[in-house]
C-alpha cells in the first residue's frame, strides 16, 4: 500500500510539473488569459496524476487536449515538449496495462494527433514518433516481463505445492502401512487362538484399528513409496521436544497441551508438524520473541494455536511453510488460518477433526 501511495505521488509531481511548464509556455509565448490557460494546462497535464486508475482515459485526454490547445492557437508548437511529455506517460501506462492491441492503437492515435498539430514539419513528426515509439516498446517490454514472472511465480507454488503433498502422502503411507500391518497380524491371531476371550479382544484390536486407518486415508489416493524411512512417526508427545529446540533459537516457548493426547497417528503427525513449521516461521522471522503452543484435544477435533509477539509478518511468501500447514489441515477437511494476531505478532490456528 505504502509503495503504491510513491507511485501516486510520483504521478501527481510529474502532473504540477508539465503543468507548470505548459502554463508558463501559454502566458510567455502566446500571452493567453487565464480562462483560456487553466483549463488548457488542467486537461493537458491532470491526467498523469490519474493514469494508473485510468490508463486508456488518461491517455485520450491528454492527447485531445494537446491536440485543442495547439489548434486553438492556445499553446504554440514550438511548446509541444511538456505536452508530449504528458503523453508519453499515458502511453506508457496503457502499453503496460492493457492488451497490445489497445496499447498499439493508443500508440497509432497519439502519433497521428500530434504530427498533425505540429506543424507538419518531418523534423517535428519524426521526433513524436521517435518519443512516442520508444515509450510504447519500454512499457509493452515491462508488461511482458511482469506477465513471465507472474507465470514463473506461479509455476514455482504449484511445484511446492505439488511436492508438499507427496510429502504429505508419504508420511500418511506409513501410518496407513502400520495399522494395516497390525491388522493383518490381529487377524491371523483371531484365526488361530482356541479362546474365545482372545478372539474377541484380536477382533476389537481390529475393528479400533480399522477405523483409525480409514481416518487416516481420507484424502489419499496413492503414492509410490521411493524411499525406506521406517522411522516411527513423531506426535502430540514429541511438541516438548520441538519447544526446547525453538528455545535454543531465541524464541522462549509457552507449550500448553490440554485433552486426551491419545489421537490417531495421521492427526497427531499433522499436529506436530503444524507446530514445528509455525515454530520454525517464528525462529525465522520474529526471533527474540516470545511464543505460546496450545494444543487442545477434544473428542471431536485437535485445535492448535501458536502466536508469537514478534513484529507481525504478514506475508511470508509462498515457500512450503504456509503452504505445507494449509495442506495437512485440508486432508481431514479442517479449518486454518494464518496472519497478525489481534494484539500484534503472527498467528496460526489449525483445527483438525476427528471424526
């Protein structure tokens, strides 16, 4: 917003200059009244102040106006300098704003205004078309530039995006293959034990089991698993741990972990992870500073909350943090958000349903 505001600024110094210098042109030269003067230099140079709102508008104003006022024997061709100066920055705003097919036909209209108002001379029609040119190619350059970085920006955020949910995937295959496995085993205990006490508890083992793997898979459709880490899957019981180490980056970490902490692997990995991004965001962009870790469990759902008092980041980009914490709240159909708090500092609140 406060870059925008320069830019505006810029637009409207550089409107009270071409006004000044096409002013000073029509009292030195032409020796005009005022009521001639004031409304010949407001449509010359007053639409340079407005042509990011109004491009296209700005640029047939200024063009008009200049072209009336050099008929009108208002303004002298001699005088053309700060007019076409108007000019050009509409142009260039319209070659960088709209299509190439409004920017040429901007570009043919303000030569051909021009040229005929300025005496005809070739000397004076090269020079507008030369100015006029040179200001359409720089803009429709820039308008091509920004359109690829917007494409490569775009390219980059669906390739993390991309890779944070196969990396999600994979760790939702190992939860996935663990139960599996143990109902597989349960089984064939079920199969082979005499008791029927036995049979029964491998049974419930099953059936707890079963519904915990479904959760688990919810929003997985399958993944090829290219790597052989079978290490065991961190949890809620691992946030200690997360908070000491945020501790030894400079952040002084409140952990406060209320409910049942009992909850299924893929959630409780979801939690964690969620944590540890939000910790590692305030290591990195708010560190010295103090952080609070809620993490309430409830029957229904496991809610996380982390507010740090830093000085409130409020964008931080599109690297896999956000993006990554967004992703594993989708996958159980949760609710996220992230962004200052209401008494400063950065916020991030994850709810993950449980049933």
């Amino acid at each position: 917003m406060i870059a925008r505001l320069h830019l505006y600024l810029v637009d409207v110094t550089a409107a009270l200059v071409i006004g000044v210098l096409v002013g000073y042109a029509m009292l030195e030269h032409q020796d005009k009244p005022w009521w001639l003067v004031v409304p010949g230099t407001l449509l010359v140079a007053l639409p340079v102040a407005v042509r990011r709102i109004w491009p296209v508008t700005a640029l047939v104003v200024t063009t008009a106006a200049t072209a009336a006022v050099v008929v009108g024997q208002v303004l002298p061709t001699e005088a053309l300098g700060a007019p076409v100066g108007a000019v050009c920055f509409a142009l260039y705003t319209v070659a960088v704003e709209r299509s190439r097919t409004w920017s040429l036909a901007g570009l043919a209209g303000a030569v051909v205004a021009i040229s005929g108002v300025s005496g005809g001379e070739p000397e004076n029609v090269l020079v507008v078309l030369a100015a006029t040119s040179a200001v359409w190619v720089i803009g429709y350059t820039t308008r091509m530039r920004r359109s690829y970085f917007a494409r490569e920006s775009a390219q980059q955020a669906e390739q993390a995006l991309s890779d944070e949910r196969m990396r999600i995937a994979r760790e939702l295959h190992d939860v996935v293959a663990h139960n599996l496995s143990l109902i597989t085993v349960q089984a064939a205990n079920a199969a082979h034990v005499r008791s029927p006490e036995h049979a029964y508890e491998a049974l419930r083992v099953i059936s707890e089991t079963s519904r915990a793997a479904l959760t688990e898979m919810r929003g997985l459709l399958g993944v090829l698993r290219s790597d052989a880490d079978l290490a065991p899957s961190p949890g809620l019981d691992g946030l200690a741990d997360l908070a000491d180490r945020a501790s030894l980056a400079g952040v002084r970490v409140t952990l406060d972990v209320r409910g049942d902490t009992a909850v299924p692997e893929g959630i409780g990995l979801s939690a964690y992870r969620i944590v540890q991004e939000a910790l590692t965001n305030v290591v990195k962009h708010a560190a010295p500073a103090s952080c609070t870790v809620l993490v309430d469990v409830t029957p229904e759902a496991v809610r996380v909350e982390v507010a740090d008092d830093g000085p409130g980041v409020k964008e931080l980009g599109v690297g896999h943090g956000l993006i990554g914490m967004r992703e594993r709240v989708a996958v159980y159909g949760g609710t996220f958000s992230a962004g200052p708090g209401p008494e400063g500092g950065f916020r991030v609140v994850a709810e993950l349903p449980q049933r």
